[in-house]
C-alpha cells in the first residue's frame, strides 16, 4: 500500500508541479493591499497634433502630448518646451537640453512665424549655434508636432539655423 501512495503522490507532484512547494511556505493569505493608483503612461498616437519633446536618459526625445488636442498652436508648445520639465517629468527622469526660459523677462521672445506655406520660423532668446544636434531636435520636433508636413528653421540672436524636419529615427 505504500508503494501505491508514493506512485500517486508522484503522478500528483508531477501534474501539479508547484503543489507540494506551495503547501509548506508558511505564508499566510492576506487581503488586498493598497498601493496607490496604478502608473500612467500617454502615448501619443497617430491623430495626435502636439506634443513636446524632452529628452530621456539615455539621450533619445521622448514625448509628452499636448493637454490640448488638437494643441491650440506651436508657440504655446513652444513655450511649454522652453520652460522646462514639471517636477513629476524631471523624477521620472526626463529633462531638457535646452536653456531654461524665465517666462517673465524672456517669455515675449519666444515664438513662432510662418516663413511660407510650409516653413515655420521658430524664435529663441538665446544663441541657437551653440545649441546641441538634440536641443535643436526638441525644438524642431516639438514644433514640427503641430503639422509633420512643416520644416523649422531656428531663429536665435546669433544666427538662423535650418530649414529642418522632424527626424525621430535616430
């Protein structure tokens, strides 16, 4: 008889592999922990019109759509770029190449112009010459997020730079 309770205890162990683990932890069931809302992640998607670019960790854009959709126009994305990241954005790792915009002695030079039909100019208080290829990327790409069609061209006090597309590709 024993030699037929350790064969079924085998047939049983090897159907249910983890059973015989389980039943000896000596952990106790508990009830449902709360742990605080769930994360949140927005993606923007193909109808998207808007988003501002930031730049992650590991150097690539990364981006945060507009609140608005469609965004009420590439300046007030604009200016969302160039005063920086939240709190939130900055401890989940994310940043700006660009310099910081202080909205009340800069914030009036800061916009953007229609060069044509297809070229928008983007204006910036600060040398766009010295900016880094992923600054340039930012602003270019956030502006570019209103209209993909567009070409930017960069307007600083040193120089203008562009025309240029949006290339996320790299």
């Amino acid at each position: 008889m024993t030699r037929r309770i350790r064969t079924a205890a085998a047939a049983v162990a090897a159907l249910l592999p983890g059973a015989l683990l389980l039943n000896g932890c000596g952990i106790k069931p508990t009830g449902v922990i709360e742990s605080g809302a769930a994360a949140k992640v927005i993606v923007p998607g193909p109808g998207t019109k808007g988003t501002v670019y930031l730049v992650a960790s590991d150097g690539r854009l990364f981006p945060i759509p507009d609140r608005e959709q469609p965004s009420v126009s590439e300046t007030s994305l604009l200016i969302r770029l160039l005063v920086g990241p939240t709190e939130a954005q900055r401890a989940a790792g994310l940043e700006t190449r660009l310099p910081v915009l202080d909205i009340k002695k800069q914030g009036a030079s800061a916009g953007t112009t229609m060069i044509s039909a297809d070229t928008i100019g983007v204006g910036v208080p600060f040398k766009v010459s010295t900016l880094s290829e992923t600054a340039r990327r930012q602003l270019v790409c956030t502006v570019a997020s209103v209209n993909p069609e567009y070409q930017v061209v960069l307007l600083g006090p040193d120089a203008d730079i562009g025309p240029a597309r949006c290339d996320l590709g790299s």
